[in-house]
C-alpha cells in the first residue's frame, strides 16, 4: 500500500553520496559511526559527536535490527541541520540488537531534526520506513551493487 | 475477517510505518480487510472513522506507548502487542485471530 505522497521526492532525504555499499565496519559503533561522518562531510549535521549520543540514546529505548539483516538507528536531534537518510553495507558481520538476533549487513541511519514536525522530510521518512516491510526489498538491500537501486528500493515503489 | 488497529512506536519515526506495512501487506494476503491508523511525529494519519470501527471484529493496537483515542474501541475485542511482533511475525498474530474469531 502505498502512503499516498504523490509530489514529494525522495531525492530530498536519500543521495547516491549518502550510500556506500563496501563499508569498512566490523561493530554497530564503527558503522554508526561511518554514517555519522557521511552526514556530517554532506552538512546534514553540524556536530557529529552529539548526533551520534542522540543515535544511542534512541538505541537505548528499543532494538532498532529489523531482522534479515537490515538495522534502522535513527537520532532525532539538535545536531541535524537536514533531515535525510545515510545507507551504509558491511561485508563483516555486525552484532546488533535484532528481531531474529542475527548479525546487521545494512544500516540504514535515519538523521532528523528536532524542529522538524510535519514536513515532507518526516513524511518520506515514514515512507522509506514502509517500504521496510517488504521483505523481498530487505533481500535485495543486502545484494544490490547499485546505489540507484537502493534509492529506488527505499522509495517504495516497485 | 475486518481489521482495525494502531500502530505506535517510541520515536515515531520509523517502526509505526513498519508495523503497519506488515499487518496490512500480511491481512490483505489472507484475504481480509484492515486499516490501520498511525500516530507518529507527523501526526495521525489514516484516522479511523467510526464506520472503520463499526464493521471492525477485531482491534490490533500494537504500540511501544500509550496510544490516543481508545475509547473509540469500546466494545470491541482489541488485542495489545509490541510493534515488534508484528514487525517480526505479522502471521503468528494473525493466525492467533483467525483461529480465536473462527473467520
């Protein structure tokens, strides 16, 4: 089912330059961490070290892994300029607090602002998250080589 | 059977949309009617009306918090859950239904 948002473009939250699909990480924190930078390089936010201290605190209320390998974090916070999306993938198994307790391949960090409430960022935001509930979209996160394809996944439409 | 529920997660980010995608997807593939109201930092969205609770048998709220607007309810046979089980296993819940309402 789609959320009914018919103008909006997912472009606004998710770039080719917020994905990268060979990441280095080998822990939740290293990967938390990369994406954090990602965001932080692209001037989606303006101080690292507390947007990363909002990721956990979030962390702390509740797993954010999916299950099938695809984890969620998400920090809304002060130190997010824009609200947007950055796509990380590992080869290397990430522990991670999960619905099946299997290891995260994908981490897909969700940054938000504090101010934000019902913009079309938070409304894309919503979207992304539904396209979430397909599985075979969560299948072909953990395989697809082209970042196009990620952003066209997450966009919800098929 | 027809299927109403609320979906509501703590940041209200992203789990409500989840949980709803899935106990829609998962209700419409078993061939029943559902929709589903989120209450999220946008705001509520897909309002139930009091015809969505009239035709309703059954109330899923599945929520990490206390969630607006239950009186609507009374009445009707509500089942509470995490949004994680339905996040997690849409199809349990479901079969658990079926099995309890006979429909």
């Amino acid at each position: 089912m789609k959320t009914g948002v018919l103008d909006m473009d997912i472009g606004d939250i998710l770039e080719e330059d917020l994905i990268e699909l060979d990441m280095s990480a080998a822990t939740k924190d290293e990967a938390i961490k990369n994406l954090a930078a990602l965001l932080y390089q692209k001037g989606n936010v303006t101080d690292k070290e507390a947007f990363i201290q909002d990721v956990y605190l979030r962390e702390a209320e509740g797993q954010t892994g999916l299950g099938s390998g695809i984890a969620i974090p998400h920090g809304k916070s002060d130190a997010v300029s824009v609200t947007s999306i950055a796509v990380g993938r590992t080869k290397k198994d990430l522990a991670w607090e999960s619905l099946d307790d299997l290891p995260v391949h994908v981490v897909i960090l969700f940054a938000v602002r504090n101010v934000d409430k019902t913009t079309i960022h938070l409304k894309l935001l919503s979207q992304v998250a539904a396209a979430l509930a397909d599985d075979d979209v969560l299948e072909r996160l953990l395989h697809t080589d082209d970042k196009a394809e990620v952003i066209r996944l997450l966009s919800n439409k098929m | 059977m027809n299927i109403i529920g609320i979906t509501a997660c703590t940041a209200g980010i992203a789990h409500t949309y989840i949980a709803k995608e899935k106990l829609v997807k998962a209700a419409q593939a078993r061939g029943h009617w559902a929709k589903i109201e989120t209450q999220g930092t946008i705001g509520v969205e897909d309002e139930l009306t009091a015809e969505d609770v009239a035709k309703a048998d059954v109330v899923i709220i599945a929520a990490d918090i206390g969630v607006r607007g239950k009186e609507r309810f009374e009445g009707k046979k509500i089942v509470e859950v995490a949004t994680s089980i339905v996040i997690k296993s849409p199809n349990v819940l479901l079969d658990k239904l079926e099995e309890k309402l006979g429909k």
